[in-house]
C-alpha cells in the first residue's frame, strides 16, 4: 500500500508539472549547440611541470590506430568493431543475448533463444503491446532478450603467438549458451553498445557507471582499486610504482575493460601486459588498409591515391616513445614488473601498456565531437530559440521541452551525464545559457510526499530508470565493483553520512554539498511544515563540511547535514524511505546527438527505431521499477494523443544529425575493419572454422577506409538493415 501511494503521489506531482508545462512554452531547460561545450581538462596530462604526455598529436595517432587495430582481440576484434557505425554498432546477424546482465533465464525461456540469427523487423520492439501508446493494453511479446555485440570466442589464454596472426593461442571449446551443435559462436554481451561520439563530455561511462572520472593507469576502477599503479622510471637504476589520480578520464577507464573482457574481445586471464607484448613490435593496423587521405594516420598511411594498402610506416613502440614522457618506458634495468604465462618477464613498457592504451584512446575519442548539426549551425533569437529550423522541428523542438525531456537530455550534449563539463558552461557563460545548474553534485536528492511527511531519496546525477526492463534483468547502477563495493554514488553518500568514510571510495561523493539540493535536505531550525527538510535542529544537525560559496539553496539556513548520530539512527529505522538510494535498474542518461544513427535503442537494445522510443516515453515506460519513481517517466498527453507531435519530436531529433557523422567525414573517417557479422550458416547449422577446431565459421562485413573528405552514400538508421519480415 505504501508503495501504491507513494506512486499515486508521485504521478500527481508530476501531473501539475505537466499542467504548467502545457500553458508555458518556455518549460524545460533550453538546449544550445555544442560548440559552447569545453571538452573537460585532464590536470598532468599534457600540461605542468612534467607532464604525461609529450606529444598530443603523436598520441592521437597511437590511439586511432589502437581504436581501430583488430589485432587488439584475441580473435580480430577491435575496439571499433561494436562502434564503427556513429559510434555504434549495427549489425543484425548473432546479435542477440539471451538476457541482461543479471539475468538468469528460465530453460523454457533459453529454449526461446537460438545464436546466430538475423534479426528482423517484427521482433522491435522486444516489449511489446496491442497497443503501443497505451500502457494498460494487453502484451502481445515479451522476448526477455537483449541486443548485444557479438565479440570474442572465448577460451582459456595461453600466450603470445610469435607468428603475426589474427587468432591468439587460446584453449576454445563451444560454451553453454553461444554453440550451434558442437561449434562455438561468437559471445555475445549483455548490453547495447552506445556510442562513443561526444562520450569525452561524460562524467562517468558504461551505461553503469563503472568506468571511473579518475583513471589509475591500470583498468577502470580509479581509486577503488587498492594495488593500481604505473611504473616511474627515475634514473637508469631506479623505478618504483607509484598510484596514479588522473580525473576527468573516464574514457581512459573505459578503454581498458573491453580487451580483457571474455565476451567482448578477450580470452581469458590475458592481461593488458600481455596485448603489449604482442602489439609493440609491430606495425599498427597492419592488417588493414589505411586512407591516404586519413585525417590523422595519413602521414605514417602506406597508402597512396592508386593504391589502398595495409599498415602503418611505424611500430606501437616507435609512436609510444615520441607521444609519452620517457619516463614511462625508458627503464632497461632488471625484471621488476612480473611475467606473463611464458616467456621472458615483462619490460617497463608492457608493463605500463594500460596507461599508454587509455591515454591514447581518450585523446583520440576526445576529438570525436560532433558539434555541427542542423541545430547547431541555426541562428538564435534574443530567446535562443533556434530560427532556421522547418516549422515541424520548431514544433518537435517544443515538444522535448514541454514534456520534460531535456531534464533528462540536458545541456549542449543532451545528457545529464555531462556533469562537469555542463557546470563549467553554466560558470564561464551564465549570458549564454543561464538554465544549467552550476553544481558539480555527483547526488541529486528527490523529495516525495506520502501521508503529510517527507520521503528523500538519492539519485545519481546523470543515471535514470526508465522502466525499460525488468529490474532482476539487470540491476545496472545497483550493482558493486569487483571489490564488493557499490557503483552508484548515492549507496556512498549514505554511508558518508553515517560516518562511514572507509567505504566511500570515490572522493567526489565527499564534495557533494547538500545546499546544491533543490529542497533542503537538513536545516538549522525547526520548520513550520515537518516535510520542508528531512532533518531538522530537533534531530541533530552539522554544518556542510564544504565550503558554501554559491550554493542553491540560502547557505545560512541550508548548508547543513545530519550529525553522524542521526544519519545513523535513520538509516537503523526498519522503514528507511527517508534515506533511500533509488538506483537499481538505473543506467546512463545517453546523448541524444546523432541519435537517428545509433540505434537500436535503450540499454537493452530492446527497440529499433526512434517511433517506437517515442512510443514507451508517450505511454510511461514499461515497467513499474522502484527507482523509475524518481524520474520523470510518465504518460504523455500531448504526445500519447497527437501523431503529428510524435512525428514533429523525431523530426527535430534529427536535427541533432552531424553530417560529418553520416558520411564519416573528418575527424569521423577511419581505417578499413573487417567485422564479423555471424557465422556461415544459420542458427540451426554452421560451417566450422576449421576441422581441427570447434569453431564455427565467420561470416564478415567489410567497412572500407574513408580518408577526410568520407563517403558519398551516407549511413543509415539501424532498421534500415532489418529484415523486413
């Protein structure tokens, strides 16, 4: 019942928003071209008295190559290889797994499953109802599944083949799930892959947060993990390992995962040392064509204009020594940095590939910005409202403000994730854009309102559930790292506020100041009206351990905490709806820049086209998920009745399209990737590999090198290559 009401309440706050947001065309937060966005700063990377890196554009160089090179995987995938069409992935053959990331399907639910097919036109969206934009009609499928990206093999890692192959020496056998008959498919993952176009902008990346702000130079955990750390070389004689805090590098986080990943490109218990021992002697790409006219590669590119040829004119190692400070690399004393499964022990610089191989990609994805779509490159009036948009888009451009979609889609990324990088916008340009809070708050706090007394819960700025899925399919943010610890920053902040400070291990959670709340959260009086905070001076308060230099809220009266003592009898209480962390099923709010590119959609991949996402917005979701309370997920009037406003959204949707993006023009152009896309065959038989392994063999698409000036047929929206069924 309690549950109920909180819901009914919710849904009525929410109603008068949408009330007042009917009768005022200036509701909702007003987005502005990307080209006012700063790409956020790296303290040490290229600037200080010693910094990591020498040469930018050397590094960009190293990370295209590194982004693109096949030879990263153990069985030829690349980075590139789920984000080569706008960043995304959309390819349709073996792209399905059989559920989310904590799914654990029934077998009469797998027996509905089979690897290797094609996906067609009638199974979007995987939700679906009689009738699509009302959310009482009858189910007429419910899949369970996800769209995923097809990646590695798998197998058991043995070592690094002297002979320059495509496939590692791994011990292969056909898995549980991904097998036809008694050959092994290609894994597939869990979740949709998004795009890495404008991703530099994100605080945090991985739909769940787990690939940190602060880079520590070994994988994705930042400060997290305890024993992360580079080697520094301090003269010929002396090198010691010393922890690494770079922040604003969640991009560097992020590119460490996916190469050790057993679905995604890796056989297991390979380690980023071993990719460098494979990858320093060689030439970067050396598989693949190269443009002549590449944006970035051009000057090392073999190529020339009669002839497309593979490979770069340098090693990894050559292109590491000139782009990192020596410092890095340059220790040539005894074995002090382990060895590998066999063979000789590891040089300082295998040992130090991960901070080489984030860096580099960072910087190279930092350039991937697409800030010149027909929004964009519009003239503004004295409202900043865009002027030479058609008058469908101008009324699609209404509607996402009206009915609150850039709460969510906010600032000139159109993400709420971009939380830095949107307060140093609204900080250097309050004349520009004066509607994007200043705050750097990781923690957001949501008031309800049930039976006359206040509710609080945390959320996680940037991060939202929708009600997509159910939440036993993937708890998304919900979940812990590999030390146990949870991903989400408001399950921290509860424990900052308990006194816990041992297990806060991300150092923003203890800047979040509470008079950046919307609402006060603890006062240092006693209020008329109970709901107004959650605590008061009766229960015991503490000044803000920030500073309170322009804060939100008054700082006299609302930079205050609870005191330790209070937290901690709160959180004690069996009923702790005061405190909650709202956050399981909850993932990162994307970008909606080139969206009309990127599908399919949600984290699932659970929808193709952007009718059918516009669709579950206008009748509320899906699901009824405890945390899709705290967002603002709810039927639609003006959308749920008005076919021409549905139509007139996704119209101005597209104005957010980077041409450069659609025909893969500078800085979008790439080397060749030979992809695979499913198996020869079908899901009922495959071709093997070869007879002596129990593979199945790949079918493959082949994404030709564009230099500069890209393409002339433009890409295509990812339903365009279902099979129309």
């Amino acid at each position: 019942m309690l549950y109920l009401w909180r819901w009914f309440l919710l849904s009525l706050l929410l109603f008068s928003l949408q009330v007042h947001a009917e009768n005022t065309l200036s509701f909702g937060p007003m987005p502005i071209s990307l080209k006012y966005l700063p790409v956020p700063t790296v303290p040490g990377l290229l600037n200080g008295s010693d910094p990591i890196i020498a040469d930018k554009d050397t590094a960009i160089v190293l990370g295209k190559a590194l982004f693109w090179d096949a030879n990263i995987g153990s069985d030829g995938m690349a980075c590139a290889s789920c984000h080569f069409h706008a960043g995304a992935d959309s390819r349709v053959k073996n792209q399905l797994a059989p559920g989310g990331q904590s799914t654990t399907l029934s077998k009469e639910q797998l027996a509905k499953f089979s690897v290797n097919q094609s996906l067609s036109a009638a199974q979007f969206p995987f939700y679906q109802l009689q009738n699509p934009l009302q959310e009482s009609s009858s189910v007429s499928n419910d899949s369970h599944f996800v769209t995923g990206s097809a990646g590695t093999f798998g197998g058991e890692y043995k070592g690094v083949s002297s002979q320059k192959r495509v496939f590692e020496d791994c011990a292969r056998s056909a898995g549980e799930v991904f097998h036809v008959g008694k050959l092994a498919t290609r894994r597939v993952t869990p979740r949709n892959a998004p795009t890495v176009i404008n991703a530099v902008f994100n605080y945090r990346n991985f739909w769940d947060g787990r690939a940190n702000n602060v880079f520590n130079g070994s994988n994705s955990w930042g400060d997290r993990d305890p024993d992360a750390g580079i080697w520094v070389a301090h003269d010929s004689n002396t090198v010691t390992k010393e922890r690494l805090h770079l922040t604003n590098a969640s991009l560097a986080s992020l590119a460490t995962a996916p190469p050790l990943n057993t679905t995604e490109m890796s056989c297991s218990q390979r380690t980023l040392q071993d990719i460098g021992r494979k990858l320093l002697p060689r030439q970067p790409l050396e598989n693949q064509r190269v443009h002549w006219n590449d944006s970035v590669l051009a000057p090392f590119s073999l190529s020339n204009e009669q002839a497309l040829k593979p490979g770069l004119n340098t090693t990894y190692a050559a292109l590491i020594k000139k782009a990192f400070n020596s410092k890095y690399w340059s220790y040539q004393g005894p074995n002090k940095f382990g060895s590998p499964l066999s063979g000789e022990p590891y040089q300082q610089m295998e040992a130090n590939f991960a901070l080489f191989f984030g860096l580099s990609i960072q910087l190279y994805e930092s350039t991937l910005i697409s800030d010149n779509a027909p929004f964009d490159q519009s003239r503004r009036d004295k409202d900043n409202l865009p002027i030479d948009l058609s008058a469908e888009e101008l009324n699609g451009f209404e509607q996402f403000r009206i009915n609150l979609c850039s709460h969510c889609h906010l600032g000139p990324n159109f993400t709420a994730a971009a939380i830095d990088a949107n307060a140093t916008l609204a900080k250097s340009n309050p004349s520009v854009f004066d509607e994007i809070s200043t705050t750097t708050n990781v923690v957001n706090r949501i008031p309800l309102f049930v039976h006359n007394k206040a509710l609080t819960v945390f959320s996680d700025i940037g991060f939202a559930s929708t009600g997509v899925a159910r939440e036993e399919a993937d708890i998304g943010l919900g979940g812990i790292d590999e030390f146990g610890n949870p991903l989400s920053f408001s399950k921290q902040y509860l424990q900052f506020l308990a006194g816990m400070n041992e297990d806060v291990k991300d150092d923003a959670v203890r800047h979040v100041r509470p008079c950046d709340f919307q609402i006060p959260f603890a006062v240092n009086f006693k209020p008329t009206y109970k709901a107004l905070s959650v605590f008061n001076i009766e229960d015991g308060v503490q000044p803000q351990q920030q500073d309170s230099k322009n804060c939100f809220l008054s700082a006299d009266k609302n930079a205050f905490l609870p005191t330790i003592q209070a937290a901690q009898a709160e959180l004690k209480k069996p009923d702790t709806n005061k405190m909650l962390a709202e956050v399981n099923a909850s993932f990162k709010i994307p970008s909606l820049r080139n969206i009309e590119l990127t599908g399919p959609y949600m984290h699932n991949g659970s929808m193709a086209n952007l009718e059918q996402v516009i669709e579950f917005y206008s009748r509320g979701g899906n699901f009824m998920n405890d945390a899709k309370e705290t967002t603002l997920v709810f039927p639609l009037p003006r959308l749920k009745f008005s076919e021409k406003n549905r139509h007139d959204l996704i119209a101005f949707l597209k104005t957010l399209t980077d041409d450069r993006v659609r025909y893969q023009r500078a800085p979008f152009d790439h080397p060749e990737l030979i992809i695979p896309q499913g198996h020869d065959g079908d899901h009922l038989r495959v071709t093997p590999k070869h007879f002596n392994l129990p593979m199945a063999k790949d079918d493959f698409l082949v994404v030709p090198a564009t230099g500069a000036s890209g393409i002339e047929s433009e890409l295509q929206p990812f339903d365009a290559y279902l099979r129309k069924i």
